[in-house]
C-alpha cells in the first residue's frame, strides 16, 4: 500500500516532526511513504513524489514544512480537484494524510464526495479553531512564541509607564488571545467570543492608574480588527501613552515545543493505523480530555468549534 502526507493551508509549527514520523512509521509497517509537495496547488500538478528516511533525517526540531504547504485557488474548481484525484491514482497512493486546518478539511471532504479518497485530517493550525479536538496541531509552540514576546513586552512598558496593546493571530477564533492573556496576566483581553464593556474597564483602569499602576498590557485578537480602536481609547480616554505591538507571523515559526512534537507523533500514528485498516473512510484525528480519536469528516466540517466555558471563565474581568 501507498501512504502520502500532504500540509495545507497555514503552517504551523509541528508539521515537521509529524512528517518524520510518518515516514519512519509507514516504513516500519512495511508500507511506501509518498510526499505530496505544495499542499493542494502540488497535489493539482502531480508533485508526489517517494520519500525517503534520508528526507527526514533531523527535521523533527524544525518549524515550517519542509513539503511545503500552499494556499488553493484553483482546488475550488471541479476540474482542478479531478486533476488532483487521478494525480493521486497515478502515483498508486491509495490514503493521504492531510495536515491541515478548517478550509483544507472543507476542501479535501468535497473531493472525497466526488472521488474514491481515502484520507485522514490531522487538525494543524496556531488559531486552534477546529470542532472536535482540544488541541491541535502547533497551538502550544504559538503560545510560548506569544508567551515570550508578552514577557519582553512587560518588561519595556513597565519600564516607561506605557499600554501596550499586543495583536495576537487566530483568525476568527480567540484561543491564542485568551490563553495568552491569563497565563500573562493581562490587564485587558479582546476576542470575538467576548463582549468588551469599555466603560467599566476605563472606570475601573483609572482608579488603578490612580492608585499607582503604570502600566497595562492588553491582547488583542486580529478577529476582532479593534487593534487600533483600543490604542487610541487607552490614550486618550484612559490616558496612557500606548505602542502597538503587531506579532504576525512569527507565531507561526519556531522550532515545535516538546507538546507538539508528541502530539505530532501521537496524531500520526493514529492517521497511518486508520488508513491501513480502514479503506473507506474519512476522519480526522482528535485529542479530547486527554483521550485520542477519530472524529468524522463531516462532523468536522459541519460544526464549528466554541471555547470551552471554563476557559473563557479563567479571564481576569474587570468588569
Ligand atoms: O490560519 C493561520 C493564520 O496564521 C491565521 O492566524 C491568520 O489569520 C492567517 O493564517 C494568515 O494567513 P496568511 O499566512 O495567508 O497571511
């Protein structure tokens, strides 16, 4: 049997390791490992190609991918993703393991409508936005990527009476902003699952800045595109000098912490077994109170993920 892996969509950090072991696990099951390079736009104009324990040799500390990942227009037309199908005929790889986030999922569950396709998601994003898992793949290198800028950060408004307002990726979804603000202690978190009461912050601010505070730090989702809003209420209303901080795509590099390496190697030998076992279908591998996984396809897709309550309970409010 032929095995691919594939990444798609945003790279996190973890892909690499994920791909070390999928390679030396499909060897050890006596099977052959397939690279697809590229993500969906390599998969349209056939780069697959055999891969080897040698290509993986010491990548498992390494951020990226080194098979690349891609962003696909051209996939959304049908015949793009036939091109992808026989693509993959051609190569004889009869299961794909997809590292990938929510739109490579949508992308790769309407392909396995249309086509005879085997494969299993591994759910790879820093936003952590994916129903069904706890965690995926990559969130925790992204969170120690904030955790330390934040802690830098601290250091330099602490020392010149100064707000800092910190943009924190995750697309729609809050996680990276939340986690990153209680374990930082952030005065002021900004997500999207959460209204802000500016009034009573402001209120509430002015007593500390009056007491004696000089300083405040504040995340801000990008979601939430109220990154500068809140810079100019801090100045002029709350009435502290601020400096915004844009982190970017630095989240999305770095080599994996020790958390997503396992996790990638957990996640993968779980996609490789349910592909050598099961010829008909199509899940995604999940992580949930401690417990791996699978999840189906279409319950993925169909759902969209919430934060747990619990978590969103642990903001320090200062309303
Ligand atoms: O989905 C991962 C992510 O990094 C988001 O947090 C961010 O909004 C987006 O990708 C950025 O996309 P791009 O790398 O295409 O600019």
């Amino acid at each position: 049997m032929s095995l691919a892996i594939m990444c798609s969509g945003g790279d996190a950090p973890g892909m690499n390791p994920a791909i070390k072991r999928f390679v030396d696990y499909v060897y050890e099951k006596g099977e052959i490992p397939y690279f697809v390079y590229n993500g969906l736009e390599g998969l349209i104009d056939g780069q697959i190609e055999r891969a080897t324990h040698k290509d993986v040799a010491g990548i498992v500390h390494r951020g990226g991918a080194i098979i690349r990942s891609s962003r696909s227009k051209r996939f959304y037309e049908y015949k793009y993703r036939k091109q992808a199908y026989e693509n993959l005929v051609k190569s004889d790889v009869t299961g794909l393991v997809v590292l990938g986030g929510d739109g490579s999922f949508r992308a790769m569950d309407l392909m396995s409508r249309e086509f005879d396709l085997n494969f299993v998601g591994i759910p790879t994003t820093i936003d952590n936005d994916i129903y069904g898992t706890d965690i995926c793949l990559g969130v925790d290198t992204a969170l120690n990527v904030i955790r330390d800028a934040l802690d830098k950060i601290r250091d330099t408004a602490s020392t010149f009476s100064r707000a800092f307002i910190v943009e924190v990726m995750g697309r729609d979804c809050g996680y990276l902003a939340i986690v990153s603000a209680i374990t930082s202690g952030a005065e002021i978190c900004i997500v999207p699952e959460v209204d802000f009461n500016k009034s009573v912050v402001e209120e509430h601010l002015k007593r500390e800045i009056a007491n004696g505070r000089n300083y405040i730090l504040s995340i801000v989702a990008e979601g939430t595109k109220k990154t500068n809003e809140i810079a100019q209420w801090l100045e002029n209303s709350v009435g502290m000098e601020s400096r915004i901080t844009v982190l970017g795509h630095i989240q999305r590099g770095g080599s994996p912490t020790v958390y997503d390496r396992m996790l990638a190697f957990e996640f993968t030998i779980r996609a490789v077994d349910h592909l050598l076992a099961n010829t008909s279908s199509n899940k995604v591998v999940v992580i949930k109170n401690g417990q791996y996984g699978m999840c189906e396809i279409s319950e993925v897709v169909d759902n969209r993920y919430t934060i747990n309550p619990e978590l969103l309970g642990m903001l320090n409010k200062l309303d």
